[in-house]
C-alpha cells in the first residue's frame, strides 16, 4: 500500500469527495462495520477505486485488531492513504455524521413511536437486512482468505473458541496473531534450512562429476599404459623369431 502524492488543492479537493461518499455510506449502511462492508466495498473498491479487494481485507483485518469502531477505523485508514490527514478526518467525520444527526433526531421521539408497530417491524426488518449483509462480508472474507489445513484449523478453533466459551474476542484475535507470526517464524527457518540443503546438493553435484570424469581419464590412461607395455614385451619375441 502507498499513500497517493497531490498538491495541497488536490487533497483537499479529494477530502470533501470522501467526506460525500462515506456520508453517503454512513447514512445507508445499518449495523455497524461488518454490515457496512458491502456499501463500503462498492464504493472504495469498485466504484472508486481507493483500494484494491485484496487491501481492503487487509485494513478490515488491521481495523478489528485496533481500538475503535470497526467502520470508523476503516474509513479514517483510507482517507489518510487517499489525501493525508485532512482526508482522514474528513472521511471519519462524513461517517459519523449521519449517525449522529439521527441519533440526535431519534431521542427526542424514540418515547413517542416506541409502541407502535409499524416501528416495531421496522426494526425487525432492519435486523434481518443486517444479517444479510455481516453473511456476505463473511463469505467475502472466506473467498479471499488461503485455503490450507493451517487456515481451517485456526477458523474452526477460533469460532468453537468464541461461541462455546466466555474468553473475549479480544483475546481470540491477539492468540491468532501470535499463532500465525510463530508458524511464519517455523515456516521461514524450515524453508531456509531446505534451500540450504538444496544449494550443498547442487554444489556437491559438479564435485562428483569431476571426480568421476577424473576417474573415466586415469581409466584410460592406464589402458594405453597396458596397450605400450604388451607392444613393448611383444618386440623382442617377432625379432627372435626372425633370427
């Protein structure tokens, strides 16, 4: 990831459009991070095209691991990357926004309309359209991440670990960072260890060619030591016979 390069126009020109589009997102987005992941992923990816799929994985990782709201994280990372850190408060302002303007809107009549049930089923309906949208952020997540053993078997434990038990998600994450930064460390020494075994065989090859063509030379020259010495003895017999 690198941070763009504009002028001082540039990035505050850059800083109100991200203020537009994460107001836009905090205004239509229900539920919270994982939720607004869809809204956010059309906007920042697709559409404009601030970041690519792959590092948007990467920041919703970054931004679970970090203190703070998950989608607040999300959005002050990429306004800082996009237009420094005027850019950074302005997308982080342009998401919160909505939500307080509404909150605010809400607490004054939330008393009145909390018996009604057209609320009521608004709510519920909101709900589900929530659970809809954390299912694609999951199955979006689980199509990026790589598919091994090592992998399944660090989802499965985590998730088991989360929903069976009481330990905080907090401690979940920070054991699977551990985990993964100890099997990186094994993998790389284990790698270094193989390819050093590799280039000694390499080096340890030409070797034992030469040794076997020096042995192929000094076969050949004892043959032709053998060949002179049966001419050699050979002479003085043709000559007593000619006597």
């Amino acid at each position: 990831m690198y941070i763009m390069k504009l002028s001082a126009k540039e990035k505050f020109i850059s800083a109100l459009r991200l203020f537009a589009v994460f107001f836009k997102i905090g205004l239509f987005s229900f539920g919270g991070g994982y939720a607004m992941f869809t809204m956010i992923e059309r906007e920042v990816v697709e559409k404009h095209k601030y970041l690519t799929h792959d590092e948007l994985m990467d920041v919703f990782a970054i931004a679970e691991s970090t203190p703070g709201a998950v989608a607040i994280n999300v959005a002050t990372f990429v306004g800082t990357r996009v237009a420094g850190i005027f850019g950074g408060i302005f997308t982080t302002f342009g998401l919160m926004l909505p939500s307080i303007v509404i909150i605010m809107a809400l607490s004054y009549i939330i008393d009145l309309v909390r018996d009604n049930k057209w609320v009521e089923y608004l709510f519920k309906g909101i709900r589900a359209g929530v659970l809809v949208l954390i299912a694609k952020a999951v199955l979006s997540f689980f199509r990026s991440m790589r598919k091994d053993w090592f992998d399944f078997v660090l989802l499965i434990a985590s998730f088991l670990i989360a929903f069976l038990t009481e330990v905080s998600v907090i401690y979940i994450i920070l054991g699977t960072i551990v985990i993964c930064i100890l099997a990186l460390v094994i993998k790389n020494a284990i790698d270094k260890k193989k390819n050093k075994a590799d280039d000694n065989a390499e080096t340890a090859e030409p070797n034992q060619m030469d040794c076997s063509d020096d042995l192929d030379t000094i076969a050949v020259d004892l043959d032709a030591q053998d060949e002179q010495g049966e001419d050699i003895s050979a002479q003085p017999t043709e000559e007593g016979g000619n006597d």
